[in-house]
C-alpha cells in the first residue's frame, strides 16, 4: 500500500511512489509556476525560527500560481493545490513537520523533471 502525503509529513518519506506518480500526473506545469512557491518554503527553511509564522501563506502563494496559470496548466496545478494544501495546514510551526514537507515538494519536483516537466 502506498504511504500517503500525510503519513509522509508525519512520519517521513518510507516510499517515494506517491510522489513519484504525483510528479508524473503534473506535466503541463511548467517550473516557473512552482519557483515563487518553491523559493518561499526555502526561505522559511533557512531561518524557520523568525519565519515559522510564514508557513500558513504558502497555502494563499500555491493557489496564486493556480489562479494565474493559463487554461493547459490549470489541472496539474489544482493537484498539486489539493495535494499540499492539507498538508501546510498540518504543518503548524512544527520544524520536524516542516523539514518533511520540504523534502515531499522537493521529490514531487525532480519527479515533476524527470518525466518532461516543462520548463
């Protein structure tokens, strides 16, 4: 049985197959979509003691690049939307929590690149 995104987050990545098919599922979205979102968690991460409170506007940031998107990329960013949302809002300044959830979007992007995401 695959693990699912919130075991991940609660417990560690222990299969990657979620992610990978996740990845896999979000081909129409180009990268430049997902880089503000991306820079913004690495940001928290670098200085998640004075950023912590930050957390909660990643949610309002990923439904940003879903509303902007053109027509062709606007399934695979609802999945990810729909995907991650739940998740930020478990996160709760919780570091360890934080750190896991890091590593799912990171996997969900090399996977998103490695089955001809655009760029």
């Amino acid at each position: 049985m695959k693990q699912t995104l919130e075991d991940m987050l609660s417990n560690g990545i222990k299969d990657l197959s979620a992610l990978e098919d996740l990845g896999k599922d979000l081909k129409e979205i180009k990268t430049t979509q997902i880089r503000k979102f991306f820079g913004s968690m690495r940001q928290i991460q670098a200085d998640f003691g004075n950023r912590s409170g930050e957390i909660i506007m990643l949610e309002p940031r990923l439904a940003y690049a879903k509303g902007k998107a053109k027509k062709e990329s606007q399934p695979g960013l609802d999945k990810l939307y729909k995907s991650l949302s739940p998740l930020i809002k478990k996160i709760d300044n919780d570091k360890a929590k934080f750190d896991s959830f890091v590593r799912i979007v990171e996997a969900i992007v090399a996977y998103h690149k490695y089955y001809g995401g655009q760029e």
